[in-house]
C-alpha cells in the first residue's frame, strides 16, 4: 500500500464515495493530531491521496511517518469492502 519516493511515504485510498472519504480523512486527522504529526494530503471525491515526511528532520521519512502510516492502514481496513 505504501511506497517511498522522492524521500516521502505516498499512499492512495479509495472509498465508495466522498463522504466515506471525508469520514476516513476526519478520522486520521484526529490522530495526526495526538501524534503532532500532520500529513500532506489531498481529495477528489472518492480518493484520498496521503504524502508523509518529516518536516522537522529536513522532510525526510522517519519513524514518525511509519507509525502514522500504520495507524492510517488500521483505519483504512475499517471501510475496505470484501
């Protein structure tokens, strides 16, 4: 699901539609947040896409941006469809 490019960890997620997706970016915004630990992000109705670095260490990935991506990954599975 992620990749490293570009020294930044990118991921793409998609959702049955823009309000799931609001609702998956509301829900990692609150852990960002707890972590102090914001993504670069974006939305098109249905796709979020998330970018993490570490701004404070030179924008480079860091543990920081592993453990945020795990905890992205544990919300993901919530809305993902059999």
């Amino acid at each position: 699901m992620w990749h490293e490019d570009k020294n930044r960890l990118q991921a793409t997620f998609r959702f049955r539609d823009f309000v799931e997706a609001f609702a998956f970016m509301t829900e990692v915004a609150f852990h960002a947040e707890k972590q102090n630990h914001h993504p670069n992000w974006s939305n098109e109705w249905n796709t979020v896409q998330i970018y993490l670095t570490t701004h404070d260490a030179g924008n480079i990935v860091t543990e920081k941006d592993r453990r945020l991506a795990e905890v992205i990954e544990r919300i993901y599975k919530k809305y993902q469809r059999g």
